[in-house]
C-alpha cells in the first residue's frame, strides 16, 4: 500500500524536475533546436531510470507475499 503513495509522490516530484529542467534550457535559448535537444539528452536517462525503478518497486512482493 505504502509502496504506491511513494511511487505517486516519486512521479510528482519527477515531473516538476522535468519542467524546472525544461524552463532551465527554454530561458537562454533562441530557438526550439536549442531547448529540444539538450533537454531530451538530459531527461531520457532520467525517465528510463525511474521507470525501470519504479517496475522493479511494482513486481518486489510484499513481505506478506513470500513464497
């Protein structure tokens, strides 16, 4: 149970990193080449790891599950 309110908050705090990181490149940039790119490279490993953390989370049994 507990495991889904952190997953929830983990996903909150995910998505204002990810437009704190995107107002980050967007404030000194003069055109969309120049915030895309940069952005993509910086946020898709991030993403690729919290989701792959975030499915290892889901799939651990919990402790009353053990086989």
């Amino acid at each position: 149970m507990y495991r889904w309110i952190w997953l929830g908050l983990g996903f909150l705090a995910l998505c204002y990193g990810t437009v704190a990181v995107f107002l980050a490149f967007d404030r000194d940039s003069h055109s969309a080449s120049d915030t895309i790119r940069p952005f993509i490279i910086t946020m898709a490993p991030v993403w690729a790891i919290a989701i792959a953390g975030a499915v290892a989370i889901v799939r651990r049994p919990e402790s009353g599950d053990r086989r």
